[in-house]
C-alpha cells in the first residue's frame, strides 16, 4: 500500500478494510498491529477497520468468500 489512490474527484480515496481473524491469537494480534501501522504510516484517518472475529461471526466468512486467516478484504466506499 504505497499509496492511496485518488478518487475521480479529486480527492484521496477512504479505506475501508475488513480484517478477518479467529480470536485473541498470537498471529491474529500481530495481523491486527500490522494492518493499524500500516494504515497510520500510509493513509492515516482515511482508513476504518474493522476486526471481524470468526470464533463470534462465523457466518460472515460467506459474505467475502474468507478462506483462510488472517485475511483482509477492502469494503465500499464510504459516501
């Protein structure tokens, strides 16, 4: 993510990622520090994620086709 892309507008593009783990592990902790430093360092506050945990909402795997974990999946755009 060197950069984020400039919407037709004009304006910088919002980031809205979603980050898929399963549970509290080691892996998914680290999934989760890595993806925040990368988005302060490279987009800063055009960025939302949200940290989806399978263990709780297993039923939104489907919704993005989650394989495997940690995954992140980019979202709509915010309006």
């Amino acid at each position: 993510m060197a950069s984020a892309r400039k919407e037709t507008s004009g304006e910088p593009a919002f980031w809205r990622l979603k980050l898929y783990v399963a549970g509290q592990t080691p892996r998914s902790l680290a999934a989760i520090a890595t993806l925040k430093r990368t988005c302060d360092e490279y987009v800063g506050e055009r960025c939302a994620i949200e940290v989806i945990d399978l263990i709780e909402r297993s039923q939104l795997a489907r919704e993005d086709d989650v394989i495997a974990i940690p995954t992140i999946v980019r979202g709509a755009k915010r309006r």
